[in-house]
C-alpha cells in the first residue's frame, strides 16, 4: 500500500537529483493531527491517477475509520476538509533545466460530500509535483497512525521526504516554526520556548515511533538560534513498518508486463494480489490485442473490473456455477472500492477471522479464499446487502 513508484535515473540527472534533491513542497503546519492524517490518505486514495484524473472520490465512512473519526461523525470531516481546502502548499525548486520554480496552492482545491461519498480534487500544478516521487513522498499509513502528536508528525513528514539525502539542509527559524503551525505565536519566537516545547517532544516521538531516527542540529548568528537541520538515519528496530507486503509479487512475470505497459509499482502489485497472476495476464493479453487503445493502463483497469472477454470466450463461459456467480459478485464488489477502502476491508475481515488456516488462506488468496468462502459472503453481504437482493 505505501510503497511510492521510483523513476530510472541514470547518469549525471541522478546525481542530480541527489545532490539537489528537493523534496521542498512545504505544508503550512495548522493542521490537527487527525487532518494531517486525512491529508495522507485522500492522496494515497488518489496517488495512482493522480495525473490522469481530476476528481476523485473515497466512501466517507471508510475515510473517517481509516483516520480514527467516529464513523459518523460527518460534522469533524466537513470541518477538516474545509481545513485542507484552507491549507497552502508551497514549493520552491530547480525544474528539469535548472530554471527556479516557485509555487503555491491551496491543499485542496476542492472538497464536497454527497450521498456518503468524499468528492475532492488537487489544483493541476500541486497534482503534477504530489505525483513526483523525487519531490514528495508519500506516508507509510501504518507507520502514520502510530503518532499521537501533531508536530511529531508534521516533522515526520518534512524529515521522511529527505531520508535518501541523510539531512532535511538548513531551515531558517521562521520556516521550521511555519512547518510546524506555530508561525503566529509569539512565544514560540523564544528558541528556548520552541525547543521545550516543540522540538525535544517532536524528536522524541519520531525516534520511538517511526522507521527513521532525527538529530536536530542549530546554527547561531552571534549569540541566537538562527537555523535549524534534522540529520536522518534509518531505525533499524522499528524499519519493519515500512517493509512492503506485497514485494514478493515483484517476482511475478505477470508483474513485469504489467510494468512494462505503464502500469505503477503500486497498482501492478494491487492487481496481482487482488485478481490472481491468471487472471490479470489474460485481461493484459486481451488489452494488448485491442485496436487503437489510448491509454492502456486505464483500458486495462476496466477490463479487470468488468471481465471483458472475447465473445468466443464469454460464451464457453456462461453456464457459470451458482458459487462461481457469487464469487463474481464479490470480485466486482472489490473492484468498485478504492485502493484505501480495499485496504480497510481486509484489515477489517482479518480481523473477524480466529483460526490460523482461516487467516493465512486469506492472506494467500484474498477474497477469492475457498476456506472462507461463508465468511467472506456474509460480509460482503453486511457491507452491500442490495448487490445480493437479486437471488
């Protein structure tokens, strides 16, 4: 789930991009602890069609489990996503040719509620620099909800972007305090105060909390704190929370094709592990046997969704079994829920799941697992009771 897809460097554009790597997109700090986790997850929902589509959308219930509202609580949504819609981005960085570019956006450009779904958009040029992994990247969500601090977080994340650097490189005062929400108190523009108050506690929960240990390091003017650096190091005991469970699927053949099509790391692992290596290498042979296909990624997204078949094909196919039109439906069910919905629907399952087999047979096939055939029905059928009225 959180694992960012990597463009192939070579060359002096990768020293490049390491020397002046520039994770420089800068989040104004007023955000709560739970917005900021909000913000994280509307853009993994959105990360993989983040420059191919302009609106996306989340079941709003699911959003606010996955951040830690209560699920009804409708009224704290529309005042965090007002929160984010209020929030500016802003960036400061070296484009491909070395020209200056200076930006700046509000977090969302848009965000409304309707019908029990999250509707929410990025402006174009935010979409385009979230979508970079050189410049952003993304929160590992298992390690996100492990913060109870807000500026712990905020650190977090403004630390996490420059891991492969060794060092976030020198902050003024004035910009660490902005990052950090306090921009507008003025007792926070005592370094002592600050460092009491903000960073010692910040510090402390990143290195207990998270897969990276921070060291804050001060520069004076005469005799007062005038810039502020964090040196990163990975946390070797807690590295197991950013460890991808879906590596092994890389070595799938059907994994390479699907790659190599223009698939993302992310969403070609999602479809492996979702649909099954048979299932999605017919889908991608039946793509690549189409005519005049624009975009074969989002061609072969519906096919997986819809089941497109040759007619030869999908005639042989109809007289299906009673239990095989059922797990059909559940599939189709899946395949409507986004990245982040899926992701809560199986920690949810698992988590009703007792027996050891009950559990590692889903792990292995997912909601296709034969041993759990009952139990997966029953919950879809919790979940969607009127996509099983027509039996």
């Amino acid at each position: 789930m959180q694992d960012i897809p990597r463009e192939q460097l070579s060359g002096s554009l990768r020293r490049g991009a390491v020397k002046k790597h520039v994770a420089a997109i800068h989040v104004s700090g007023k955000l709560t602890l739970l917005q900021r986790k909000l913000s994280n997850v509307l853009l993994l929902n959105a990360y993989d069609m983040l420059t191919r589509e302009q609106v996306f959308q989340i079941d709003a219930r699911t959003l606010c489990l996955m951040v830690g509202y209560n699920s009804n609580d409708m009224d704290t949504l529309k005042q965090s996503l007002r929160g984010l819609a209020e929030t500016v981005a802003e960036w400061d960085m070296l484009d491909a040719s070395g020209t200056q570019e200076w930006g700046v956006s509000s977090l969302l450009s848009y965000a409304k509620l309707k019908g029990g779904i999250c509707e929410y958009a990025y402006s174009p040029a935010l979409a385009e620099k979230l979508s970079d992994p050189q410049v952003f990247a993304l929160i590992n969500l298992n390690i996100q909800r492990r913060f109870t601090s807000g500026h712990a977080l905020a650190l977090y994340e403004n630390c996490y972007r420059f891991v492969r650097t060794g060092s976030t490189g020198w902050w003024s005062l004035d910009l660490f305090r902005r990052l950090m929400g306090v921009a507008d108190s003025s007792y926070y523009e005592s370094y002592k105060h600050l460092n009491a108050k903000i960073i010692k506690p910040a510090v402390a929960e990143v290195n207990k909390t998270s897969n990276i240990i921070v060291t804050p390091e001060i520069r004076k003017r005469g005799r007062t704190v005038s810039e502020i650096r964090f040196k990163i190091a990975e946390n070797p005991q807690l590295a197991i929370l950013d460890i991808d469970d879906g590596a092994g699927l890389r070595n799938a053949p059907v994994y390479t094709s699907l790659r190599e099509l223009g698939a993302s790391d992310r969403l070609a692992r999602q479809w492996v592990a979702e649909h099954g290596e048979d299932y999605v290498r017919g889908k991608l042979d039946y793509t690549r046997a189409q005519q005049g296909v624009k975009d074969p990624v989002r061609y072969l997204s519906a096919a997986l969704k819809a089941d497109y078949r040759a007619p030869e094909a999908a005639a042989a196919a109809a007289p299906v079994s009673e239990r095989a039109g059922r797990l059909a439906r559940i599939r189709d069910l899946v395949a409507a829920r986004s990245p982040t919905q899926r992701d809560a629907d199986k920690r949810l399952f698992l988590s009703q799941l007792s027996g050891a087999a009950a559990r590692s047979d889903f792990e292995r096939h997912g909601w296709m697992s034969a041993l759990n055939f009952e139990a997966i029905e029953g919950f879809w059928r919790g979940l969607d009771p009127e996509a099983f009225e027509a039996e």
